[in-house]
C-alpha cells in the first residue's frame, strides 16, 4: 500500500514482543509471588482448653451472625482436642453430621487461626442414641424377657405353655 508523501512509517506496537532484555516490574513482581509459599506454615502447639474457648468463640459468632436452628444442634456438641493436630467434634446422629458438612470448611478455618497452627484438621464420631422399642404384644415381651434370660425359653417349652392366644 502506497503512503502518502511526507508522511513517516510508524509501526505498531506488538502486545506479544518484548525486549529480551527489559523485564517489566510486572514480571519481577510475579516472579517473586512464585517463589513465596501461598500459605505460611504455622505449627505452634496448642491445648483442650485453647480448642474449647475457639469453639465456643465460634459458636458465639455462628449465633449472632443469626445461626439457623439446625446449625445450632451441631454448635450444641462438645469438642475436644485428639492427638496432635486434630479437634475431634462428637455428634449425635447422621443429620448432625450432613450439616455440620455445610460450616465445615470455614469452622476448619477459624481453628487454624486461633490455634496459629495451619495443619489442624476435624475429626468427627457419631454415636447414635440407641431408643428402647415399646413393647406391645405378649409375643414381644416374651421375646424381650426371653433374650435377658434364656432359661425362660426352656421353661415354657418344658410346661407347653403358649403365649398366644
């Protein structure tokens, strides 16, 4: 294409060419970023009661940023510290668990920067509560109080007795 005399030739800057020579302070500012660890590892030690005034700083937070009812059964449960560098939370039932599911990763969060200690970790034991059956009919009583003590069993069959009617 032909130009219009007197008019210079300028050329365009390239955004993909750059002087090998030259870094900008973008770059040297990104290298450095690379070479600093994304997290700072702290490991200081830590004991119960530190775990359990965290937990009930937690609690109190979760409650007063407005805590829905079910989140508050789990903040309800007890903590405790287990072994080094784990907080080991007892539930009561699988739906405890599924919900504490939901606030996990920020609970997991708050104890590391409480307890300045960054491999911290969550440990969970469900013990469910065992209900007592209601028993209604003579079948199952005689099979309750037969379990207890076999010897009833022999003793109904040796007299031929029958508890149905």
């Amino acid at each position: 294409m032909p130009t219009a005399p007197g008019a210079e030739s300028k050329e365009t800057p390239s955004l993909f060419r750059r002087d090998k020579g030259v870094k900008s302070a973008e770059e040297q500012a990104e290298k450095q970023e690379e070479s600093k660890p994304l997290l700072e590892e702290r490991n200081s030690e830590f004991s119960e009661e530190q775990v359990v005034a965290a937990w009930e700083e937690f609690k109190s937070e979760r409650i007063g940023a407005g805590a829905s009812e079910t989140e508050k059964l789990v903040l309800d449960r007890n903590v405790t510290k287990s072994g080094d560098k784990a907080v080991k939370i007892t539930l009561e039932s699988q739906l405890e668990n599924s919900i504490l599911d939901k606030i996990e990763v920020e609970l997991i969060r708050y104890f590391r920067k409480k307890l300045d200690n960054t491999f911290v970790q969550l440990e969970r034991e469900v013990s469910e509560i065992v209900t007592a059956k209601n028993l209604y009919t003579s079948k199952e009583k005689f099979e309750y109080m037969a379990n207890l003590n076999p010897a009833l069993r022999d003793m109904k069959d040796r007299l031929g007795l029958d508890f149905e009617y």
